[in-house]
C-alpha cells in the first residue's frame, strides 16, 4: 500500500512540474515574438491606423521596416487609406517601403526616420502620399534614392500622388545618393502633374533628379511633364536639380515647374541646374555661389530647348548649349 502511494506522488510531482515547465517555456517563446494586432473599430474609425499596432517602437534602435510596411498594406487593405507615424519618436529602415495605392504615410512634424543601409527607401505607388516629418539617411554606404516614383504607374492629373512637407537629410557626410527621382524608363511610361511642394533635401550627390529614357520601341513613348516643385530647398548637394531627356518624343522632359526655389552652394557642388528638355520653368534664388570649385552652375544641354529659368546667378555662371532657352539672371 505505502509503496503505491510512493509510486502515485512521484507519478503527480512529475507530471506537476512538466505543467510547470511547458508553461514556462511557451511565456519565454511568446514574450519575445513581437505582438502584432489588429486595430480597433474606435481606431479605424478616425481614419487611421498606426505603425505601433503592428509592432513598431518609435522609442527605441530596432527595425521598424516589417512593422510600418504591415500597417501600410492593412491601410491599403481595408480601405482606411492612411498611416500614422506619431509625436518625437524615431522609426529605423534597414529595408524599402513601398507606399500602394491610395496610401498616405503621415508623420507629425518633428518625426523621424533613420535610414541605415543602401535601399531604395519610399517607392510611391499611383495615388500614395508621403507628407511632414524628417527622413535622414545615417549610412555613409547609402548610394540609392530616398523617394522614388516610377513612370510604370502613369500617374496623371486624375491622380493623387503628393510629397509635402518634409526634410530629406543626408546626414552621413557621404554626400551620395539621391533624394528624389522620377523615372520613366520603359515603352508607355509617364510621369505628369504630381505636386511635390514644402521640401527641404540635404547633402546628396543628386537632390532631384527626373529621367525619360528609352528606346521608343513599338510607338510608345516616355515623358516626365507638367510636374509641380512648389517651396524647395536643396542645401550643399553635389548636383541639386538634374533633368535628363529629350525636347519631344520619345523620351520628353517638359513644362516642369520649379517656384520659389532656394538653392544653398557649398564646396561639393559642381552644378545647380541641369536641365534638357523644353519649356520647363524654374524661377527661384542661388546663395553663396562662391563657394562653388566649379565656375559654370547651370547648365542647358543640348537637347534643351525654350525652358526659361530666373534666378539671381550673373549670366558667366551659365552655359547654354541649347536652343531658344532664356535665362534671367542678376544680382
């Protein structure tokens, strides 16, 4: 009898401690797998959603790339249409984004993002937005573009495509890389009327740089025209404005605009402007020309034609390998 009791509390003991064991080691699992929830119908109902719900922490050095993209593709998902990046926090990029279609990725105006690596960091999708807050790119390896929008999305009046209101900084001191870059580069791209305004780029090889370039296979053609640069700034970049194209078909880089533009020289720059193309208009100021180690600052190519651009520059610091282009400058 003694001996069957012995038998039954070891039999108890034991299976008491493995209940104990295995409720130990699935808290352990559990506690470091990153929660992610599903927003609230409270939450979804102010028309947003934000990147914290899906696992990312503006407060601390890990990545938040997986996080935010998962909130942006149940923004898209659920027809809620917007992504919130909030207060003083910091967000870090160790891969690209894509913002889809009729997605707005929103921070407050002193949010943060740090890019750390060599990606492709904002692709805009037809219809996405990318408004406030800073983007600063940390690594000096980086070598590709902040924001990218692709001529595949053929984005056109009826659509509504918009950066606003933020800082691109390159703070790395590589000086390479590029801020924003508009490219239609297959038979059938286009680019047209996006609205691009109350930007502030920094310290890149390229600020902006705009590319209608291929074959012109089949008939089809490529063109980047009719966009609008409203309040930009581009500080100690090596070459700020760049457009590259044709004056027509196939590849067309036309009627652009550029208003009140503030383009701060400093030793890195080789160029202010270079612009292809026709009837792109750029009227705005140039600080410090100075101190640039090159002497000419703008540039038209030869495959530019009737754009006019006025600026403060004397008329020395301009070449103009072009056609029928007007260039007003002065003190």
């Amino acid at each position: 009898m003694n001996r069957n009791k012995t038998v039954w509390i070891f039999l108890l003991t034991a299976m008491t401690f493995m209940i104990i064991f295995s409720f130990v080691l699935w808290s352990k699992v559990n506690s470091q797998a990153s929660p992610i929830t599903v927003p609230s119908d409270d939450l979804q109902a102010d028309g947003f959603v934000t990147a914290e719900q899906f696992g990312a922490n503006g407060e601390d050095a890990n990545d938040d790339s997986e996080a935010i993209q998962r909130a942006i593709d149940y923004s898209a998902e659920v027809g809620i249409g917007k992504v919130r990046l909030t207060g003083n926090n910091t967000y870090y990029l160790a891969q690209g984004l894509i913002i889809k279609e009729k997605v707005e990725l929103k921070m407050d105006q002193n949010t943060r993002i740090f890019i750390e690596g060599n990606f492709r960091a904002f692709e805009l999708k037809r219809n996405a937005s990318l408004s406030n807050g800073t983007i600063e790119v940390t690594s000096p390896k980086f070598r590709s573009e902040v924001i990218y929008l692709d001529g595949q999305e053929q984005n056109w009046s009826t659509e509504r495509t918009r950066v606003n209101n933020v800082t691109i900084f390159n703070s790395s001191g590589s000086h390479l890389g590029t801020a924003m870059f508009f490219f239609a580069g297959k038979p059938g791209d286009y680019i047209s009327f996006v609205n691009v305004s109350d930007v502030n780029i920094i310290g890149f090889y390229q600020g902006i740089k705009m590319e209608a370039s291929q074959s012109g296979a089949n008939n089809q053609y490529t063109w980047i025209n009719g966009n609008r640069f409203i309040n930009i700034t581009l500080d100690d970049c090596v070459r700020c404005i760049e457009l590259i194209g044709e004056v027509s078909v196939p590849n067309e880089t036309s009627g652009n605009q550029f208003s009140e533009l503030q383009i701060q020289i400093s030793k890195v720059t080789e160029k202010a402007i270079i612009l292809s193309g026709s009837s792109n208009q750029i009227n705005g100021m140039i600080w410090d020309a100075h101190l640039a180690l090159q002497e000419s600052l703008i540039e038209f190519t030869p495959q530019s034609y009737g754009n006019n651009v006025n600026l403060n520059l004397l008329d020395d610091r301009v070449i103009n390998n072009g056609r029928s282009n007007i260039y007003n400058g002065g003190p």
